[in-house]
C-alpha cells in the first residue's frame, strides 16, 4: 500500500496509463479482427482496406510501446501475405 504522497501520485498515474493502453489494445486488436473478418469473407478489396486501415494503428500501438515491434511487424507482415493470397 502507498504510504508517501509521491507514492500515491505513482499508483494514480500507473492507472490512468494502465487504462491508455488498454483502450490502446484493444483498438489494435478491432483493427486486426475486422481484416481477418474480410479475409474469411473471401473479399479482397475490402480485406486489403482492412490492412490499410490497420497497418497504422498497429505500427503506432508499437510506438508508443503498447506491443513490442518485432510483433507489431510480424502482424503486419503476416496480414499482407494473406491478403495477398486472396487474389491469387
């Protein structure tokens, strides 16, 4: 438990930052269902709108260090090749 103020004001900002990266992630996350969504749809074009729309979001979840950037470019990186499978 906190005893010293600067202690108390630790814990309240690890809370609002806790819930940053919360809504952070699970935007993230919305972004990568709703291209899997399109993928499993079989619809290309709206598949690759989905990658282009979340391919930001994701590089920027990893810049504000919300996932770890090797992760972040191997969701990208996995997305785009099955996107691309779709028209072949």
């Amino acid at each position: 438990m906190a005893n010293t103020p600067s202690a108390k004001k630790a814990t309240r900002k690890i809370e609002a930052r806790t819930a940053v990266n919360k809504s952070r992630r699970s935007r993230v996350r919305t972004f990568i269902r709703k291209v899997e969504e399109a993928i499993a749809g079989g619809d290309h074009a709206a598949a690759m709108s989905a990658l282009k729309a979340a391919e930001p979001e994701i590089n920027r979840a990893a810049s504000k260090g919300i996932v770890h950037a090797n992760l972040a470019a191997r969701k990208v990186s996995r997305l785009n090749n099955r996107v691309k499978a779709l028209n072949a």
